[in-house]
C-alpha cells in the first residue's frame, strides 16, 4: 500500500513536470502567451537575473523548454548557417549544437535566418528554415541527433520564413503560404502555398492542403476547442482570411476570407467564440479584425464581429484573458478592448517600437522593446505602467516562461530572469 508520503511526492514530481512543459511553442500554451506563474518579479532588477550567456551567432527566435533543457535556432547570418541549440535552464551552458548548411540570401532587414520558433515534445525538437529553393522542417532527439528532415520545395517570398511549427495529437503542423510571383519579380514561378501536417514520428505526410498564393504569412497557427464539437486548427492569412482546418484530414471546415487587405503576421487570439487576428504593412494601414466562428456540423458560416483600425498591430499578437483582450502595437500603443463588443477601454502609449509580443504573467503584461527594454503593464482595464528594465540589446523575440523563470532571448544572448530564489514584488 502506498504511504501518503509517497504519494504526495509522486503528486509533486507530476505537478513540476507539467510546470517544466508550459513553453513549448511559440507563445507558449497554445499560443496564448499566458503564464500562471507566481515568481517572475514586476519591479526586475539586477539582483533578478539568474544567468546571462552569449550565444553563438545571432537570431530572433524564442525559446522553448521542455525539463530542464532549452532549445532555441542561431544563425551566422551574413556567414550563412543555422543551428539549433540545447541550454541547460539551471546555467544557461550550452549542453549540445546541431549546425545546418544555409547560404546566404536576401531577406527583410528586420528578419532573421533563425526567425521561426522551435516546437517541442517528451521526445523531439522541430526547426523550419529556409533558402529560395528550400522550405525545411527538421526533427533531433533530445541529444542532438537527426531523425528526419523533409524538403517542401520553392519557398517565394520578400522578407524570408518566419512562421512557427506547432504540434497537436501526434502530428506537426506548419504553414506555408507564400508570396505570390507578381510580388517577387525576380522568381520566374511562384511557390506551392499549403498548410500541411507529418508525422511528429516519422516525418512522414498526414495531408497537404493546396492553399492560394498572395502574400507570405507568418501567423502561426493555434486550436480552436469548442464547447460542443472537436477541435480545428486556426490560420490566418491575407489569401484565405482567419480560417479553420480539420486536424486530421486538413479540410477546411469554414473560413471569413474577407478578414484582411493585406499581410498576416501576427498570430490568431481565441476569446470565447471570436476568433482575433491583424493585418499591415510596413506602410500601415494595420487593422484587427475579430471574427464569428462558423460550424461545419450546421452550415453556420464565419462572420465579421468587428474590426479594429486605430492603433491596431502588425506583427505583435495580443493577448485575450477573460472579457479583455490587450493589443500591443509594433509602435508601442496598448490597447484594451471588451473582447465581445470590440468597445475600447483605453488606448495608451508605452513608447518604443516592437515586434515580439506581450506575454501575461500572473496579473500583468510583459513586452520587450526592439531596444531590449523590458516593460511591464497592468493587466486591467485600467492603464497602468509597473515597472521598465533595460536589457540593452536589440531584440525582435516574444519571451517564454518556464519553471517559474522568464526567459528573454536578445539578438546575441538568452537571459533568464526570476524564479523562486527572488523575493517577487508585485
């Protein structure tokens, strides 16, 4: 018969290792960019940095976690190259590399070669980089080793990849909407655009949804669980608008292609049965648009809740928590709406300019700057600014949170911040 003690510390060990897994995606869980967790300080101050380490090479990625290991993609960048990297969380040391041939192309200033978040599970790390004639997803062990690659051809676009994997019930999931030829003059034929999914196992092709090519998106993708009904995968793009696939057959079971005008970047925000995702261009004219689920099972189609024009964000996704929903312009405007009715709250200024996206941490909002300031917002209804720390260093990533740490990864270091062994002043 098993002591309460066993027990209790059988219950302990799970609820750790379940805190160990809460980052492994882009955003984290599900792509909500929300953390429970109690020991990230407001008021961060030298004393709260556990550990700095440079890294080699530089990017733009964000990490994920899974026990204690780190894994994030570097590149050499002009040099050429991308690697993946596997970081002890206690020290930050590097535990492996795992180098890949890239030669060097043209891309967006602002982009990276090691743009796109790695996903993780109990038993794998998947990368996505890419060259003109190459789109690659790329599955190691946790040692390092290669246990499959596939090549998905032509990938046409201006700026280079930077959309994210993700996993769901065994099987990978990656966008790959392309820009169509007559925005790449130089391409003599356009790109394959699809969604698609492989076998997180083997690599090997579950489907392969034919999708049209307008612009490249970048929006990764998240589930939808409805109350009454199974899940669906979410995408957004400015070809096919926010739209909902089948995860097991990759059928699109409904779609609002009227949701943007231009460029997808951000990724889709789920609150309650809206659906949230934005368009823009480096020129503006950014909106959100929030959109009505359809259902397959009734014939009930997606339709415009409402939309967004002032202030909106280009690459940053919000956050939904409850009946609000905080949007992050890449300006450095935070806006609070009522997620039901779209009716804004407040439209404040926090200055700075950014692309990686707010994260929610236990009541408030953290966001780094492209100049690596780090700020820290009430997450209310009322606007309020807690607290800035300047990492100073450049920085185009979304932090992750894991193990009660906060993990920033800046153009040439990763930093870990908080947990337990600080005293958290909120």
């Amino acid at each position: 018969m098993n002591s309460p003690l066993c027990i209790g510390l059988a219950l302990l060990s799970c609820a750790l290792d379940l805190r160990a897994q809460e980052w492994t995606r882009f955003r984290g869980p599900n792509g909500t960019g929300v953390s429970h967790a109690k020991t990230i300080p407001t008021k961060i101050t030298d004393a709260d940095i556990n550990w700095k380490i440079e890294l080699p090479g530089t990017g733009h990625a964000s990490p994920v976690l899974w026990g204690g290991k780190i894994f994030l993609t570097s590149t050499g960048d002009k040099s050429g190259g991308v690697s993946t990297l596997c970081l002890d969380a206690k020290d930050g040391r590097i535990l492996w590399r795992r180098d890949f041939s890239l030669t060097p192309f043209t891309r967006h200033q602002y982009n990276s070669f090691a743009s796109a978040t790695p996903a993780v599970d109990a038993e794998r790390v998947y990368v996505v980089w890419n060259e003109p004639e190459h789109y690659l997803l790329t599955a190691l062990d946790h040692n390092g080793n290669q246990l499959w690659q596939r090549d998905f051809g032509r990938f046409v676009s201006q700026h280079a990849c930077g959309t994210s994997p993700i996993l769901f019930e065994g099987k990978v999931i990656l966008g790959n909407e392309q820009d169509d030829t007559k925005f790449v003059k130089e391409h003599p034929r356009s790109g394959e655009s699809s969604i698609l999914a492989v076998e997180a196992k083997t690599g090997k092709t579950v489907w392969q949804t034919p999708r049209r090519s307008a612009v490249v998106a970048y929006s990764t993708p998240c589930v939808y669980e409805p109350k009454n009904g199974k899940p669906a995968l979410i995408f957004n793009s400015q070809a096919h608008g926010i739209y909902a696939v089948n995860p097991d057959t990759g059928k699109v079971l409904w779609d609002y292609d009227q949701a943007f005008d231009k460029r997808s970047v951000s990724s889709p925000i789920i609150a309650g049965d809206l659906i949230f995702g934005s368009c823009g261009s480096g020129g503006g004219g950014n909106f959100v648009t929030a959109v009505k689920v359809g259902d397959a099972n009734t014939g009930r189609k997606a339709e415009l809740a409402y939309q967004m024009k002032k202030s909106a964000p280009y690459v940053p996704t919000g956050i939904a928590v409850g009946s609000n929903i905080w949007l992050w312009s890449d300006s450095g405007i935070v806006s609070c709406l009522d997620a039901p009715t779209g009716a804004i709250r407040y439209q404040e200024r926090v200055g700075g300019d950014y692309f990686g996206s707010p994260i929610w941490i236990d009541g408030r909002l953290f966001c780094v700057s492209t100049t690596g300031e780090v700020v820290v917002v009430e997450a209310s209804e009322t606007f309020n600014v807690l607290h800035r720390f300047a990492l100073k260093e450049l920085c185009h990533s979304t932090p992750a949170v894991a193990l009660g740490q906060l993990f920033i990864r800046t153009e040439k270091h990763l930093w870990s911040l908080g947990g337990s062994k600080h005293a958290v002043v909120r």
